[in-house]
C-alpha cells in the first residue's frame, strides 16, 4: 500500500506532465509505471529523477538487456519487491533467457554467500589488488 | 584484520588442499586469494563454497565480464569491501571497458536511489507486471 | 502476515497491559499499533523497547517532526514497510508539510546514491574529516 | 583503498574539470572531496550525480542542518563508513550540536531496533494507516 | 507474487523431480516448500542450492534448534518475509520455545541497534581483538 | 576512524562514569570496549543502550554461547567489522568450539543465499505458515 496516492493523468501539475510525456515517447508506450505516479506528488524530485534513470539506462557501451540485469541483481540485493518485478520484466523484453535468468540468480546468490562469508572473517583486500 | 588466521600452503588440511589445487587448476595461477586462506580453517564450508561458486560462475549463457559485473553489483549493494576489489578486478582482467565500468557504477547507483524511492512511497507491483 | 497472534487487550499479561497504559497515556490515545499487539507475546522485550522508544523519541533538542524523519530514513534504508507508514504517518502529525516530505524522499535516493557509488569505489575518508 | 585513481586537478576531462568548478563555487572552498576525484574517472556519472546532489541538498523547506542529518541516518543504515563522516561534519558546520547528534544517534539506533523486531514479527501495517 | 511461475509436480524437469525426491525423504514429508516450486524453474540453481543447504543445515555440533534460529536471525537482518516465516517454523518444530523465540527478538534487535550505533561512531576494533 | 574521541576514564561524566562501573561488575573485568568510550559522549544514549543490552544479553533460556552466535549472525548481516569482531571473540570465550563457529559460516552463508533467492523470485509464504 503505498504512502501517497497515485496519480491519473488528469492531477499532474505541468511539471510532472511533462516528465510523463518524456516517459512516454522515450519508451514508446502509453502505459506509465506507477512508481512514477507516486513519485509525481513531488515533481521536482521525479523530474530529476527520471532524467538521470534516462540518462543512466540509455544507449551507451553495454547491452539493454545487461543493464537490466545489473538493475535487478541491485535491486534484490536492497530487497526492493517492486524493482525486481518490473526490472526482471524489463530484461526479459530486452531479450533476456530462462537461461541467462537462471545463471543470473545464481550469482547474485553466490555473490550474497561470499559477500557474508567474507564479513565474517573480516578478511582484508590482498595486497595485489590494490589500484 | 580477520577473525581466524590466514593459512599458508602448509597449514592446510588435506579437503582443503585439494579446493587450493582445484583453485589454481580452475584460474590458471598459483596465486591464491586471502578469502580462500581464511576459509580454509573450516574446510568443509570452503569445499562447498568453492565447488558451487565454480558452476555459478563456470561458462554458460552470459559473458564471463558480465557475470562478473553482475557480482560487483551485488557485492556493492552488501557493502563487501572485498568481494568489490577482488571482482572488479576479474571483470577488468575479463574484458570490461572503463566504459562499462562508468555505466556499472551509474545503474547501481540509480537502481539505489529508486530502490529506496519505491520503497519510501510503499508502491505495490502494478498488475500489468503479475506473472 | 505475522509470525505470531496480535493479542488484544484481554489477552495481555500484566506487564504488558501495563505498557499498554503507558502508551495510551503517552500518545494520549486509546488506538495502540498492532506492532505492540505482536510483540505483547513477549512482555520483556516489549518493555525494554518500549521505555527506550519513548525515552529516545521524547522531548528534546531537534523537534519531534524532525526525529520522526529521522525515523523514516532509516527505516526507509532497512526497507521495514511497516515502519515506514506508521512513522510517515506520525510524521504528517507533527507537521511534516507536502514540501518537506518531498525533500526527504530526495535526500534519501541521493544518499542512497552516493552511499553506494562511495562503496564501489572504496574511496577511503579524507584526512580532513578526521577527528 | 579505492578502486581507481583519485585525479589532481591536473588530471581532469574537460567536463570533470567544470564540474569541480561548480563544487568550489556552490560550497565556497578550495576543497574537493576525495569521492569526486574518484567519481570523476567517469565524467557523465559524476555530473548527473553532481547536478542531482545539489539540488536535493540545496535551500528548501527544509533547514540545511537537518537535511545533512537525514544524510547522515541514511548512510549509517546503508553501512557507508566515508559518508557517514562527511555528513556527520557537514552537519557539524551548519549548526548541528553535541545533544542533537546524541539525539540522532539515538534515533538511529531505535528505529534499527524496531524495524528489524517488526520484520521478525511480520506484522502487516494497521489499516487506520492507509493513505 | 513471484516472478516465475511455481512448477506442480508434473511441470518438473528430470533434474528438478530427482531433487524434490531428496528433498520428500530428508524431511520426511510430502510437502515441498513453494520457494522449490519456485526455483525449480531453474534445475541447475536449484540442485546445487539445495544440496548446499541440506549439508549446511544437517546434523553437526550445533542443536538443529540452534542452527534454525540462527537461520531466523540473518533472514530478519536481510529483511526476508519468506525466510523468516518459514524458517522460524522450522525453529518452532525443532524445539524453539515461546521464551527462546522472545530472547532470539530480544538479541537481534539489540544487535541491530548496536551494529548502527558502532557503524554511525566508525569505532575501530579494539587492539585486544586482533586474532 | 571513530567520528568522536574515545573518552578515557578521566573524561566520563558521572552518568557514563557509573555505567563503566556496572560494565565493569557485569563482565568482571577492568577493560571497557573502545564502543563505550566513543558512546559515553552521548551519556543518556549510553545508558539506554547498556540497560537495555545487559538485559537482553543476561542469564535467560538460552546458553550464553548461543546469545552471542545470534548477535554475531546479525552483525555479519548487517557488515558491521567492530560487533563481528567483538562478539565473535565473546562467543568464543563462552565455548563456541572451531567447528560450531564453522557451522555458523556455513548457515550464515547459506542464509545469505536463499534470502535473496526467495526475493529475486517474490514467492509469498506458503498458506501452511500462517499463524
């Protein structure tokens, strides 16, 4: 349940409009996620926000469907229901497999594993790994 | 500085010995990480560890630089000092770009802001994304 | 769905029924949240939380709105959906505006961020900030 | 230890370098943190994160005192050891006194406390709680 | 609601149906929890998972009481509802107490202040700690 | 680096003062966690979390040896060196054997694993577990 109301298209101050709109056309689809007609109560922050997701997740050196994948290993580790949900669906409408998703929850399984396991002993960076 | 001693070659026992001869034959190095020798005082969680980390992280559907990016994503998020030096390191040796390297840390830093974002406005998963 | 039953008040052994009186005399109201109504199941640790609550989040020197967004940050960061409505709910009370929220919701993604890119890039803290 | 260079100044792209010219500006200080020298091995990341920081931080509703102190909430939740003492002397310098940082301190602590018992118990959040 | 769907019996792949076979003879139970039907999508995931699990969590020196708990204990850290509600019913048929279960709150909400406060400090271990 | 000085015994104010002398009866030993001497800067905090700690920590329905795994549990879950240290050098002067605390690891890494499986694939709570 969440904590504001979601918005219709029909309460968006204009500057949130206008974020929707960008939404919208970057995407190529109608449909705006409703995390964005939560955060819409507060346009500043969901402009800002929008522009740098934009940004981030644009065209550049890796793949789409590798930034999604890196999108959901984040997002579970931070146990984000949400995130994983629509990021998960995300990847897979970039091209993502059963089995590259299947080797995906594999590592960030392994990775949680040694990352705890490494806490525990307190174990030092070795001395060849510094930059 | 770590709870349990850092064996040396000599000090291992015979099970973990035998995951230090896996090690090396597996990463084609004799070089051994500290993780490894501060595992090795519980021989059987190393063995374990080991074996299942190799097929997580063993040839498959995903690059081996993305697979390990995937792992730096991870480990980042559980703030694991160590497992972020030691894999960003692999994910260089492996192929990744600065590059890439930039865009991994712009999506996991994204990915953090709106994990907690969604998770401060409490959004349920929009139907549309239901499984 | 709770691990254990949410007792009313019927069901409550002395010494929670007497922290119940506690904290209707404190928030002066007869609602009590229904996360005392879990951990009534154990009446020691209920107390102990209990006096250490309203001991740290009593009159003081930052205002009571303040301390509940202090409240709402953490828990927003330990993503504790309960914790998060109850305290957003008792920050409105004390005053928390539209504006305000806002701010908060944007300084939690930024410090979510950053948190995470310092993390990935094991920056070690500048000498200056010593103390 | 950090896993790339911290840049002099004489190190820096173009973009960096602009970017190092509003941080002097906006702060009024010669100084640079050492996370934008880290950061600033990839310029696009640290302008957005830059550009977004400023704002989120810049005058609002409200006090810049207490915005460092939600900062500083959120990066001890997060475990990030350089944030938490830079925010902590960023709050420090803009008016935070001894008895509030005890205050946040016990705040902290608390509401760490009680989220992790609330997760524990599972409890679903009160219905008079729904916006 | 999952991300995947949760496989039936008759959905199994040959890998997936031999690990349910282990999984109905070491619990000594028809049924299987819905985090296998879950993972069952992924054999490979799954088997090494579950084979991982069934030594870590076997017979050993610690009471299997205790080894639940301690389970209960990381799974509330990581904020986990499943995990929590299941394994905390493992603890409960292994012998956990009403007055057990109250100490193991007790503990790790505490443990979670402490951990905050120390983190919010940037206390160093102390010299007499160093193994 | 600690974000406040250390105080030594000359410093205390009376309040921290006569929670040193109760440290100092409880565990019967002269020597005061580092923790302590950064906490008694904030004397109520201090006291609040001592009280509350002594409690939590004292003679109850579990083995000492126990109360201290789970906070070492907690601790790793939540990255904090100092408490993973701390307790982890307890638990072993209680009687946590080599092998036990192996076993710790063991779990603990396990736990780590499948809670962030469980959420990467959102499964709900199996209908059997609810209360």
């Amino acid at each position: 349940m969440a904590t504001v109301r979601l918005l219709t298209d029909d309460e968006l101050a204009p500057e949130a409009r206008s974020v929707f709109d960008d939404i919208r056309a970057t995407y190529n689809t109608d449909y705006v996620n409703d995390f964005w007609r939560a955060l819409a109560n507060d346009p500043p922050t969901m402009r800002r926000t929008w522009l740098a997701l934009k940004e981030a997740m644009g065209p550049g050196a890796l793949e789409p469907k590798v930034k999604e994948m890196l999108y959901v290993a984040v997002s579970i580790a931070h146990g984000c229901e949400y995130c994983i949900h629509t990021h998960t669906a995300a990847a897979r409408r970039k091209g993502m497999t059963d089995a590259e998703y299947g080797e995906l929850l594999g590592i960030v399984g392994m990775a949680a594993q040694t990352n705890r396991l490494v806490q525990a002993l307190g174990v030092p960076v070795d001395p060849v790994y510094r930059v």
